[in-house]
C-alpha cells in the first residue's frame, strides 16, 4: 500500500477505480513476489506451490505409508516454498531501504551539480545510482516524462514496491514537479530520517 495520506490521496484521484491495487491476496502475493524479484505471476506461484506440496506430500507416503503423512508433506511443501519467498523477500527489502538514502544523495547531487530537471536525474540514478534502485528509478522517470505524469504506472509501482523511502521521493516530485529548484531542499528531508533509521 502506498504510505502517507497526502501521497495516496494525490494518486487516488488521478488513477480510475479499476485500475487502482485492492489489496486483495493475489495481490498481497503479487507484492511479496515483485520484492522478493521473482519473476512470476502469484498464480504461478501457487501452482509451482501446489506441484511441490504434492511431491513432499508424496515422498512422505512412499516413506511411511502412512495417510496421514501426505497431508503433513503436503502442507509443508507448500509453506516451505512461501517461507522462502519471504525469507528472500524481507531480505531485499532491508537492502533497498539501506541504499536509498544513497540513491536520494545521488539524486540530490544531479539537481545541484548537474542542473538536471527532475525526469533527468532521476534517469541519471536509474544509471549511476544503487544497482537495487535502479529499475524503480527508471520506472519513476518513465513515469515523470518531461510532457506528463503516468498517475497509472506510478501507483502500480508505489503499491508494489511499499517503500516508505519511494513513497516519500513520489511524494515529493508530484508536490514539486513544476517547481524543481525545491526538490533538493525536499529530498534533504526525506534523506535524514531514513539515514537515522537504518543505523
């Protein structure tokens, strides 16, 4: 989910119903997968999921020929697969929310030393900038063209990647985007509580 009231209120009203993130399960699992940067869709996972329960859940009944051990295999190839993503998940997460105090410095530095509009820089960190960052800085300048903002595409990767860190640089370039010269000053702000949280 998007954090911060303002920020979500901003997407809501430009982004139609239909096409806003519900937070249903699948959805719930979409997000978890998009973190984790596993490649699948959560359908996939549950049938990758269901296949794996079936052979642990098999491998138990060969073993024991016991009933009672295929269910027990069964739930436990399922939840082994979902440990795994979260696991790999939670792990990543503390990784990219550790490198975006460095990705805003970098893109601090772009406004500043490079006189770069708000699309430039943040092209420029989508390139230079932490390798975990890179492809959510990209999408963030795609979405910040030069001529219009993709409220669509912005809210789809705000609600996937449930960074605080992204929410508040969104946050920022929506609020200011027609006023860059204060970007810099708002990324000052955004940079320091993130800076204090992860030491």
């Amino acid at each position: 989910a998007i954090r911060g009231r303002r920020l979500a209120q901003i997407v809501d009203e430009q982004v139609p119903a239909a096409e806003r993130i519900s937070g249903s399960l699948m959805e719930r699992l979409d997000q978890m997968l998009f973190q984790a940067r596993i490649p699948v869709r959560a359908g996939e996972f549950l049938v990758v999921s269901l296949i794996l329960g079936v052979a642990v859940g098999g491998v138990m009944f060969f073993a024991t020929g016991a009933a009672a051990a295929v269910i027990i295999g069964f739930t436990a190839g399922i939840f082994l697969y979902y440990i795994f993503l979260d696991n790999r998940r939670s792990k990543l997460l503390d990784g990219y929310e550790a490198a975006m105090p460095h990705a805003l410095r970098d893109m601090r530095a772009a406004f500043l030393a490079r006189g770069l509009s708000p699309a430039e820089a943040l092209r420029y960190v989508s390139e230079q900038g932490p390798e975990v960052c890179r492809s959510d800085f990209e999408e963030l300048a795609a979405t910040f063209s030069e001529s219009r903002i993709d409220y669509g595409r912005l809210h789809r990767l705000l609600g996937l990647r449930g960074s605080y860190a992204l929410d508040r640089v969104a946050e920022a370039l929506l609020q200011f985007h027609n006023m860059p010269q204060r970007i810099p000053e708002i990324l000052d702000r955004v940079g320091f509580p993130i800076d204090r949280r992860g030491e």
